[in-house]
C-alpha cells in the first residue's frame, strides 16, 4: 500500500536506545566496554587544534620570500613562545638587525618558500564528549568515541532550541491544554526539566532562565515570542546551538497546541525521574530531533534493539493532524480512499477518512497526517 | 538477445529532499508517453536512514496505479524489494534512472582569485555541475587570512573547486589559496574516512605548486583551467569532474546511495549498465538547454523547491545558459528564511484579506518543521502562493546579478554596443526580448488552478512585452534530464507531448502612468471567431481565452511613453500564443510595477485582478 504520509515522532514508554557519543575529531576514548555510565561521565577526549593564524614573516622581515630560507630561526613543527625571534637578518656588521619575533605561544604549521607566508597554530583547545544518558557501554570505537545504550522512556519532539542538559522531571501543567504562568515557576524549579502543558510564552521562559530551570518542555511556543527571546528570526531549522542557559522541546509545534495525551501521561508517570534532553534541530540532510530520554531500569539481556519499521497507514490506525484545519488533534482512520480526491483549497490529493478524538468525522489529505504507534 | 529490444518501459525517479517522485515511461502507439506518476517522502530521514525505502514506496505507487490504469494486476516493478529490471517482454521495467538533491544536494565551496573574475567563474561551473555553492573565497574578498581559514574549517563542503589565475599569469595568489585550504585541512560532511576531495582548475604552471601544498592532505584531482584567459570560459572539464566526483565520493556516503546507484541502469547498445545518478539541478539544465537550441529561442526556467529555487537561463545570440541557487528560499524547510530575506510585510501585500500576523507566522513555523504537510485550507493556499511570489522574486533578483557577461575582459566594442553602452560585467537577462518563461516545483506544478501559476509566474519574474509561459506539468524536467542520457527521443517525446503545457501568454507594456490613463489598445481575433477591442486603461488586467494549439492574431499600441517590445509608442503586429489559461493582457507597469502601500487601497485592487485572473474561488475574494 502507498505511505504517502509522514512517519511519526516516536513516544514510548519502552526502547532500547542506542546513542553514539563521537568526538570531532580523534582522541581519547576514557570508558571501556561493559562499563556502567552517567550522564554526567565524560566518556572521551580529544585535543581540538588552535586557531591558524596566518603570518607574512618575509614581508614583516622585508626580504623577497625566496630568500626568507637564510634568515629563519625556526622550523615547520616547532614550537613557540610568545616574544621568540623566528626570523632575523644578518644587518650590517652585526648591526641594524631586523628580528621578527613570534605573536603568540602555539607551534609553526608551514613556512612557505614561495609566499613568504607563515602560518602559526594556537595551543590545542581540549573538548570532551559526556555520555548523556545513563547506561552501559557497548561498543568503543578506537580513538573516536563510544556506543551507549540503555533502556529508557523515550519521546521525540518536533522542535527545539539549545543542546543536551539533564534534570529530574517535573509536572507544573496538571492537563495537557493548561498555560503556565510565570508565577508557577519558583525555586523548586531549579535543575529541573519542566513539563508544561499548551503554550509557554516569553515570560514563562524569562523566568524559568532566572530561576535557572535545566529544561522546558511544552507543547507549543508562539513564533513572535521565540524571536523575542533569540533577538532573530530562525530562517533554516537548523538549533541546537542557542546560549540561553536551558534547553527548550516542543512536542507538537508552533502557537497554542495542546500537548498531545500519550506524551503528556508519559512524563507525568515519571516525575521525579531522571531525564536527559537536548533540543537539536535539524530538517533537512540527516534530520536531527529533539529529545527526552528517561532511563529506566533494565537486565542486560533486555538490551536487543528491534529493527526500524516504518509505520503503517491502515484502518483503524491512530494519527494526529499537522495542518489546519483540526491542528493536533489525534483520530482514528476509517477509511483509505484510493483515488484522488478535492479539498477545500481544490487541490487534488490522497486523502484518508478519520473520526477525530471530538468526535468530527473528517476528510484529510495523507500528508497531513502523522502516524502515531501504539 | 536484447540487442534489438525497445526501451518499452522506463521508471524514472527524482529523490528530492522532501518528496520522492516517480514516472512512468512507456512506448505506446509508436511513441513514448508518461503514463503514471507516483510520490512519497524521501527516507533519508532516522530511523529508515535509507533512501531506497523511499524509492520503492514511489515505484510501488506507480505500480498500483498502473495496474489501476490498465485494469491489469500482474503488472509488477518491485520483486525482492528493488526496481525490477528485465530484460524480458511484458515483464518488470526496461530502464530505470535517477536524479537526486536529497541530503541537501551537492554542497561545495569555491575559490578564485579574483572574486569578480575566476572566482565567478568557478562559481558559474559548480552552479551549472548543480551544486550549491556555500561560499565564494577569493585573495581579493577583503576577509583576513585567518577568517578565510575559519570558514573553510567551518563549512564541511562536499568538495571544493579551486580556480584562479589565467594560463601563464601569476601562481602566488593560487598558491596562497592552496596554503589556507591546506591549513584549514577541512573534513568532508558526510563521513570522516574518506580525504576531501579537491579539483584544481586554474592556472596550469601553478599544477605543481598545487601538488605539493595539496596532494597529501585531499583527494586532489587536476583539470583543465576553467579560464584559461581573461575573455574565455572553459567550464566543461570542471563541471564534468564535479560530477564524477559527486558520484564517486558524495552519493556514495549518502544513506542508500550505494543500493540506489546499483539500481539505475538501463540499456546502451544492447547491453543494461548502469546509468549515474545526476544531481537534480544539472538534469534539469541539460532539458532548458536542449529546448533552448531545438527552438532558437530566450528560455528562462525556475524550480522552485522544498529547500531551495533554483533559475536557469538562456539568453543572447549565443545561447549563454546560467543557473543559480538560491540555496535558502524554498517553500518547506527554507519557507521560514523566505519571511526572513522579504519581510512579512513583502508577503502580506500579495494577500487579498485580512489576517492575524501572528497566525501566519506561526504557519509558517509549521510549514518549516512540518515540511511535506499541504494547505488543505483555501486560506492557507493563497498564503503559501504569496510566500512563493516572494520566494521567486529574490531567487530571481540574486539570478540576474550572477547571469552576466564576463567581467575583466576586454570586449570587442561594436557600433550598437556604443549606442547600448553596454558594459562588461552587465546583467544578459533581458525581459523584454526573452520567449518563454517555465515554472516549476511543487507550489507551481501542484497548484490547483493553472491561472495560480500564472499569476505567481506574472507578479513575481514580471516578463517585459510578449512572453510565453508554461509549467512543467508534475516536474519531470529532471528525470527526463536523466532520461536522455539513455534515450533522447524518449525524452524529447516525452518532453513536448507531456512535460510542458504551455499556460498562454502575457503582453505587458513597459513604462507607467497615472491610472485610468489608456496604456494599451488591443485588439485580438480569437480562434472562436470573436475579435476583443478595447483600450485598456493603466493598472487593470485582462484573461482572453485562447486554447493550447490556438492562436490569436493581435494588433498591439501601447499608450503614450510604453513600449512592448518595437519601441516607446510603437505599435506590433503579431500572433499571440494561447494555452491552457490564456492570453494575459497586463498594464499594471513595469519598471517599476508598483501596488499601493495602503491596505485600504490595495486589497480592493488585489481582489479585482485575481478576480479577473480567475485564480481563487469566488468566497475569497
């Protein structure tokens, strides 16, 4: 049968996770396999190399490059101190000597003969990669970084901003539909990933950064607020980067949706628990989503990840709209008409019959459907 | 066997990074038709990881709707959950080829050193290869070394092209160049184990210095020099590089490419082998091309995508094809950047009603995280139509500053170019003697009335005097770009009979006046006989019918200080070229068409053209 629609995001009480925790660039691998970890344990490191900076010694040293070789007090892979002479003529008896000494503590990539051009690499800046989640390591890759995986409660959502943080969860919406207020943010919220319900507004998120809550989860955010709080408009989804000291998830997406039930019960039977998050975006090449990820308890012989599938589109499958009209809410498919049908827009399209979770019977195109599993 | 087999049934399949889409090709009657299409999204996407997935969703709907079509339900494409080629009568497919833009496309950096000079030629070759080009760097582009450095480091092209210098000029600069890619030592975006490749095409005695700066620490691969003097382009042998390259290195880390490419194949001299994967864009300018010469005419063309618009052009006697990338408006992933480049207001003046500001940027949001979701509300129909208008008019703003005639050179001067004061460097796009304009992509071959893609073709590219405009119908321009390299004649078949449906006509004269003003007098002799007369004021528009095949003979003065083509005030006789829509007669003005600022004065306006348009329905408007 044909899928013309959207496979859906992923939200469960149960997955084997497997996550891989890579470094940059190759380095130390600090766990090895078997090991037990925490989120917070750093798992690998690596030396990320300094900055190049170019440097035009023949210039500086006013000699035509090809004749840069006789003065030179240093070579390519050297090291350096700031204030070292790397380059000095020879004067006139021992006298007017010019001395070009090094602008910084780093080493000498690359002299070139022909340019006369240096160029100069700053100390190596250390990285580290954390695990994230916690769980066992199942696989070390030599060098570049590690495989963990665990067993957790697991929730994708559509959109997010800032990178990974972890916090135990906390429930401040008590319904899907509700609106916090910032007043409900207080001390208690501290380190904590808070779930709110239909829509966090610019206020909410001000405080929840005062108060230095660790992550907000809701359902939607306004896009005139998410400008406000970045002092930009995002153009390409592309996050993840954001410096704005918590990590923001929205599980359904722009203005005021109601998060959807599944989601919203699953978070509120883990209050209290641990949860890792991260709010990486990316849609376009290897699309990237945000996620929630509790680890739950788990013997090892549990750890055996199913393959991926791709949901199907059948009577009787549940789905939640993503398109006006009837934006979020779920259904259950009644019928799959095979030929094309008008909308209200009078474009041609696939569609599929669906009672809504109100009630309405409605006709909706495929794509503007996504299937959620059970 | 099979050596005298016809290429009876082909599957042709364009992976775009959004939506799969596949045709079906068959030989009936003596010629070659598109039958079916089909579409699904495109699985590169965790957890199928797998573009194949994709493709075998795409196929199987075509096989559904084939065997639908011919009331036949042994007809099969799919066995063992790939394309099935047999070489075997009546069974599986004959051929199958494929473009692709999933994964962002090709993504490539350029350097020259001149920016204006070898390095916009580097970039016209990367562009017309199909690439998108992330970044231009020059010696001469004001950045410090140490920022140039950064950005290579930052950026993890595909691969990178470096140009610079003409034949015997000087290596120092070039060689700079090489020295700040070498240190930047950057890594391919896709997979770290494979070294980045790198294609020099610049001056030839600069090849050794290359080497040595280069040859250890890339996969360098040494071409011919892309200008080899200042008056001459040679963008051949780079862009046929590119393409090798594309293959070899970047589709081949692609999640599924390397199934997929085992895939496409089809038969050449009697033999089935394979058949590369092209990047979408370089397909598509294979077809705008080929039309170009076949019918001696001006051709300017626009995909405009999920991610990104691409235009190409051909334009001036010598037939100079350009393409550009606009590699951030777009109508799903990028559709969010489109509000950011033109401003809601921008958008907002093309929308003939009220609507809450906030309501629509929180659409736009959900289009951008939502990217294969479709208006199913009329509202949000014409608001995605409006965004498009805006996306189209930057794609083509940055397009006619990049198609321009080679800068540095010294140009023979010619009597009419002193009175044209032409200049080197100027843009060749020309409005005014252009022959047809083609849209294409999603918004514009999807839209549910013809007279919509005529609209936004209008307002957005606003075509000077008498142009034809078509859409490619479901756009197949890519996969039959493909499609020639195993069968011209399939796709040129194909091509005329199925690809193309020509919308009609547009005469809009250029210049303005006060409204209520004549601004043109027309008079039309239909194909039915009727003859329409009417001096039509400044600021209006007028559908004529006149069928696809039909034509209408025209009498055309533009009113006082216009010009449609023959000169301010001169009058034009001619044929008009009818389509599916009609004959557009436009005074709204061009240079500068202008709408009113006030949204009092401009709605009321809005409603009587797309009234007269018959764009929308009635309820709307």
């Amino acid at each position: 049968m044909a899928q013309a629609y959207s496979p859906g995001l992923t939200v469960t009480k149960s997955i084997v996770l497997k996550k891989d925790r890579i470094l940059p660039l190759k380095g130390k691998v600090l766990v090895k396999k078997g090991d037990k970890v925490k989120a917070e344990d750093v798992v690998a490191e690596t030396l990320l190399p300094g900055k190049v900076v170019p440097f035009n010694l023949a210039n500086k040293l006013s000699v035509p490059a090809e004749m840069l070789g006789q003065y030179l007090k240093v070579k390519a892979g050297d090291k350096l101190k700031k204030g070292q002479v790397m380059a000095e003529t020879n004067g006139f008896f021992g006298f007017f000597k010019t001395s070009v000494k090094s602008p910084l503590d780093g080493e000498i990539e690359n002299i070139s003969k022909l340019t006369g051009q240096m160029l100069l690499r700053e100390p190596k800046i250390p990285i580290q990669v954390k695990a994230f989640i916690d769980g066992i390591i199942v696989e070390v890759i030599k060098e570049e970084g590690v495989i963990i995986e665990n067993k957790s409660a697991y929730i994708q959502g559509i959109f997010g901003l800032s990178g990974e943080r972890s916090g135990e969860i906390k429930m401040l919406a008590s319904t899907p539909e509700e609106i916090i207020k910032p007043s409900q943010i207080d001390d208690t919220c501290k380190d904590k990933v808070i779930v709110c319900g239909s829509l966090i507004s610019y206020n909410v998120i001000k405080k929840a950064q005062k108060v230095g809550v660790s992550g907000i989860i809701s359902g939607g955010i306004d896009d005139k607020d998410l400008k406000k709080l970045l002092g930009y408009n995002i153009g390409v989804a592309i996050t993840g980067h954001e410096k704005i000291g918590l990590t923001i998830v929205i599980t359904e997406g722009f203005g005021m949706i109601k998060m959807a039930n599944n989601t919203f019960n699953l978070l509120k039977s883990f209050e209290g628990h641990k949860a890792s998050i991260h709010g990486i975006t990316q849609i376009r090449a290897g699309v990237m989503r945000p996620e929630i990820i509790i680890p739950i308890e788990f013997k090892k012989d549990e750890l055996k990840a199913e393959e991926a599938k791709m949901a199907t589109l059948e009577v009787g499958t549940t789905i939640r709209v993503i398109r006006q009209p009837n934006f979020g809410l779920i259904g259950k498919v009644t019928g799959l008409p095979e030929k094309l049908t008008k909308v209200e827009s009078e474009t041609m399209v696939r569609i599929l019959e669906a009672e809504l979770e109100n009630g309405k019977k409605v006709t909706i195109p495929r794509a503007n459907v996504e299937v959620i599993e059970e | 066997m099979g050596n005298t087999q016809k290429l009876k049934r082909i599957i042709a399949t364009d992976c775009g990074s959004t939506t799969t889409k596949s045709i079906l090709i068959e030989y009936v009657d003596g010629e070659y038709r598109q039958t079916v299409r089909g579409e699904a999204p495109t699985t590169v996407e965790k957890p199928l990881n797998d573009v194949t997935r994709g493709v075998v969703n795409a196929v199987t709907e075509l096989e559904e709707l084939a065997r639908l079509k011919y009331n036949d339900n042994s007809i099969k494409f799919i066995k063992d959950e790939a394309i099935w080629l047999s070489e075997k009568d009546g069974e599986g497919v004959d051929a199958y080829v494929s473009t692709s833009s999933a994964g962002g496309g090709l993504q490539m950096m350029v350097t020259g050193v001149v920016a204006k000079m070898t390095g916009e030629s580097a970039e016209r070759a990367a562009l017309g290869a199909g690439a998108i080009v992330m970044d231009l760097i020059a010696s001469n582009d004001k950045r410090a070394n140490y920022e140039k450095i950064e950005r290579i480091r930052q950026l993890r092209p595909d691969m990178i092209l470096m140009a610079g210098g003409v034949d015997g000029g000087t290596t120092k600069h070039v060689a700079e160049l090489a020295e700040l890619v070498g240190a930047a030592d950057p890594k391919p975006r896709l997979g770290s184990s494979y070294k980045l490749p790198v294609i020099y095409a610049g001056n030839i005695a600069a090849q050794d210095i290359i080497k040595e700066t280069l040859g250890n620490k890339t996969d360098l691969i040494i071409t011919e020099n892309l200008r080899p003097i200042l008056e001459r382009e040679n963008l051949g042998p780079a862009r046929d590089k590119i393409h090798d390259l594309f293959m070899e290195h970047v589709m081949a880390q692609a999640p599924g490419y390397n199934k997929l490419m085992s895939w496409t194949k089809g038969p050449i001299n009697g033999k089935l082998v394979n058949i590369p994967i092209m990047p979408t864009p370089a397909a598509v300018g294979n077809i705008m091309q080929t039309i170009a010469k076949i019918n001696n005419i001006e051709v300017l063309g626009v995909d405009i995508g999920g991610a990104t618009t691409d235009v190409f052009s051909v334009f001036t006697e010598d037939k100079v094809f350009n393409r550009t990338v606009s590699a951030n408006l777009g109508m799903s992933y990028s559709i969010s950047n489109v509000l950011a480049t033109a401003g809601l207001k921008n958008i907002l003046r093309w929308v003939p009603f009220d609507i809450d500001e906030s309501e629509l940027l929180n659409m736009i949001k959900n289009k951008m995280i939502r990217p294969t979701t479709i208006p199913q509300k009329l509202e949000e129909l014409v608001l995605e139509q409006a965004i498009a208008k805006e996306a189209l008019r930057y794609a083509f703003i940055q397009h006619k500053e990049f198609a321009v005639g080679l800068k540095g050179g010294q140009k023979k001067r010619e009597i009419a170019d002193a009175f044209a004061q032409s200049v080197s460097g100027a843009s060749i796009v020309n409005m005014m003697s252009l022959d047809l304009l083609v849209g294409s992509g999603g918004v514009m071959s999807h839209a549910p009335r013809r007279n919509q893609s005529v609209m936004m073709l209008i307002d957005a590219f606003l075509p000077e005097g008498i142009t034809r405009l078509a859409v490619d119908s479901i756009f197949m321009m890519p996969q039959l770009g493909v499609l020639a390299e195993i069968s011209e004649k399939a796709a040129t078949e194909v091509f005329e009979k199925d690809c193309l449906i020509y919308l009609g006509s547009c005469v809009a004269p250029v210049g303005t006046m006060k409204p209520g003003k004549t601004a043109l007098i027309a008079k039309l002799e239909l194909p039915n006989g009727e003859v329409f007369e009417e001096s039509i004021p400044f600021g209006e528009v007028r559908l004529m019918p006149c069928g696809v095949g039909e034509t209408a003979k025209a009498t055309l003065k533009p009113g006082k200080g216009l010009d449609i083509g023959a000169g301010k005030n001169q009058e034009i006789s001619c044929e008009l070229h009818g389509g599916v829509v009609g004959i557009v007669l436009d005074t709204r003005g061009r240079r500068p068409f202008s709408l009113p600022v006030e949204t009092s004065e401009r709605v009321p306006l809005l409603k009587k053209w797309m009234k007269e348009f018959d764009v929308y329905p009635e309820e709307i408007l």
